[in-house]
C-alpha cells in the first residue's frame, strides 16, 4: 500500500481519503489497460459506488479515464441503488459455462428479454402471462356513432368482402403475418366492427318496423 502521490507501477492497491472522493483502487498489473475495481464513496460524498474504468498513463503521472458503463452507485444522489452506463446494460443467467444474455437495456433505453436487439422499448421474444394488460388508445371508435361518419352500406361491405376476403379497414391475414397484431390499434378496429354492426341492427330494426306498420 503505497501514500501520497505514487506512481501507477509502484502499486496493486490504494486506499484513498482525502476532499474529493474516499475509497480503495484494486489495480491489475498484468494490463496495459490498468483495469482497476473501486470501492468507494463517490465525488461529494453523497453516494457509495462499485466501479470498473481504466487508466491512460503519461511519463508525468498518469491520467484517469473513467468508465462509467460499469458503475454501480448506492446513495442519496440516486434514491437506492442506480447502475450509470455508457453501452448496454446485460444481465446473464446458467453458470458460467452457458453465460446466456437473458435481458439487455440497451443504451437507447430499449428493453429485451429473450433478445439482444430489442426494436421497441419492450421486445419479448416468448410468451407473457399477466393478469391485466393496459393499453392507451388515442382515438376511441366511438368516431362510428358521430353523424359525420361514412357508415357503408351493407351492399358495399359485402362488394367489399367478395372482392378482398376481409373487413372493410381491417388488416389482411397476409398484412398480420407480416407485421404482427398490434393490441390497441387492433381491439379499437374491433370496436368499431361492432359499433357498426350496431348500427346496422337498428338501421334493421327500424325497416321491421315499417314492414309491420304498412300490414
């Protein structure tokens, strides 16, 4: 254990105490890198960290790089317990003869469990069991009862079915093979089916009505 001002080939460890930051360096010798492990309480003193960062050395002393892609910080700056990275974060599971990268966060903020290249903020390749699933619809398909909506005429929608073998402004089975189901976009689409064929029974209803009234 070397005080002062030591040169970075004079030690393996240094225990620091001084106004900036307090803490003890674990140095790796064998590297021109000189990785270097870190206990410690941060610059402020108002949080503790686990770290890892290299260092860039000169002939007048050396100068720290710090690498915050590996910094595990605890304290009252973060509120509990924050991980700082610069590149993804990764999290493996089975030993480590196996290593899988079970989640990733990449450094975009995307999430991915399953996968490493997640294209959204979530992307789960496998199956989800929740209880309850909330999804945020910008516009509800209560548009279909507005006056102003273009209800088509069940001669059109059946035109319609004839010749392209789906509803009227919902996907093909080809476009949902390609592109997936979208939950929201596609529960509102539904909505606004049965909106529809509400109106369509009334539309129904109102035409029994004259029948019987002309008898």
């Amino acid at each position: 254990m070397i005080t002062g001002n030591p040169q970075p080939s004079d030690y393996d460890v240094q225990i620091d105490r001084n106004s900036e930051h307090t803490g003890v360096r674990i140095f790796n010798q064998n590297f021109a890198g000189r990785a270097i492990l870190l206990f410690g309480q941060g610059y402020g003193g108002k949080y503790g960290y686990l770290a890892h960062h290299g260092e860039t050395h000169v002939s007048t002393g050396y100068t720290q790089t710090y690498r915050p892609s590996s910094t595990v910080l605890t304290g009252a700056d973060v509120n509990g317990l924050g991980i700082v990275s610069q590149q993804d974060i990764r999290f493996s599971a089975g030993g480590v003869q196996d290593g899988t990268e079970r989640m990733v966060i990449k450094a975009n903020g995307n999430v991915g469990i399953g996968t490493t290249q997640p294209t959204q903020k979530l992307t789960i390749n496998g199956k989800i069991l929740a209880e309850e699933i909330q999804v945020v619809v910008d516009v509800p398909a209560d548009y279909v009862f507005n006056p102003e909506y273009d209800l088509m005429s069940l001669s059109e929608v059946s035109k319609f079915i004839e010749q392209s073998k789906h509803l009227p402004n919902v996907p093909s089975a080809e476009e949902l093979k390609m592109n997936g189901w979208n939950v929201g976009e596609m529960n509102n689409k539904l909505l606004e089916k049965v909106e529809e064929l509400t109106l369509y029974i009334l539309q129904l209803e109102e035409r029994i009505k004259l029948l019987e009234n002309q008898k």
